[in-house]
C-alpha cells in the first residue's frame, strides 16, 4: 500500500504501483529499497511505498515478465536482488502510462478542467 496520502487518493494510487516501478525501472537496473526510495523522491516525498506492497508487485512484475531480476551487492555492501526492465516490460509501460493518461483527462473532464 501507498501511504501519506489520504484513503481515497491512495486506493487510485495503490493500482498504480505496477506503472510508477516500471518507470522507475527505466532509468536502470535498481533493487527493492532504491526503487521505494526514487517514488518517493521523484513524488516529492507524496509517496511512501511500503514494503509489503513493493515486493510482491516485484514479484508479479517478474512473474508476468516485465521485469527480470539478479542478484549482485548493494552500494553498502550487502547481498541483493536488482530488478531490470525487460522489453515486455517497456511495452507494459507505454500501454500503462497511455491508459493512466486517458483516465486521468476522463476524471479531468467530469471536474470541469478544460481539457489541455
């Protein structure tokens, strides 16, 4: 689960979880702690990714094949398992960001926001 947020805003964001680690992905090959520590970071600290929630969504992302794994150090020097974008995964993305756009110009329109 997405905390810091109130529940409402972090039911629609629990769902994307799969999308904001896939684009953190993008940037390079990352293990569980630095991929929390980036949505949070690019978010502005909005986001606060809990653990119970970002290991499993690896775990899915990996079973589906949108993102592969291996194991290798961390920058402190401890045994762990980085995860990698994989082509699947990039397509995943672009069809995700698409969809999350669409929803969110849909929410736009019925608030009354002029559309861009």
């Amino acid at each position: 689960m997405i905390s810091k947020r109130p529940p409402e805003a972090g039911d629609v964001l629990q769902g994307t979880l799969d999308m904001l680690i896939l684009r953190t992905l993008i940037l390079g090959p990352a293990h569980g702690h630095t991929i929390a520590q980036t949505i949070e970071s690019t978010s502005e600290n909005a986001l606060d990714v809990e653990q119970g929630s970002l290991y499993p969504a690896l775990h899915r992302l990996e079973d589906r094949g949108w993102v592969s794994s291996e194991w290798g150090v961390s920058e402190n020097n401890r045994k762990a398992k980085f995860y990698r974008l994989t082509n699947r995964g990039r397509k995943e993305l672009n069809a995700a960001t698409d969809r999350w756009r669409k929803m969110t110009r849909a929410i736009g329109l019925i608030l009354g926001e002029l559309p861009e």
